[in-house]
C-alpha cells in the first residue's frame, strides 16, 4: 500500500467545496482545508506508485477549483 499527501492550491473562495469533494473520492482518507501556501491537504492511499499517480491525474486534479497539486508519497526510513 502507498500513501502520499497531496497539496492543493485552489482558486480563492473554493478551498471548503475542493475538501468535500475530493473527501468523497476512492482512496481519500482525509481532506481537510488549512491555512498558508496550500488551501487543502489530502491524504491518499492506493495500491501502486502507478495507481496513486492515475488517482490524482484522473480524479483529484479533476475537481473544478483546483489550480495546481504537489504529490508528496510517504516513505518510512
């Protein structure tokens, strides 16, 4: 299993409606909305690297109000 948080920016205003969205997505654990250079950040599982990355092209940067998105997978050192 892969996990990665994701960091969405969005455009103003639309940082609530993306998290609940995106909240009801296979595979989402966990969208909240937060403050500072990213309005929300999405923990996400999948079964694959490869998988994880169709989830956010296909699904997650498909959200209407997203403007931009930075994967970052989890790894234990």
């Amino acid at each position: 299993m892969v996990q990665a948080y994701i960091l969405i920016q969005t455009e103003v205003g639309k940082a609530s409606t993306v998290a609940e969205t995106i909240s009801r997505l296979p595979g989402v654990l966990q969208a909240e909305d937060v403050t500072g250079p990213y309005d929300v950040i999405v923990r996400a599982e999948s079964d694959t690297v490869d998988d994880l990355g169709r989830m956010v092209v296909a699904r997650v940067q498909q959200v209407e109000g997203i403007t931009r998105t930075l994967t970052c997978p989890v790894v234990h050192l």
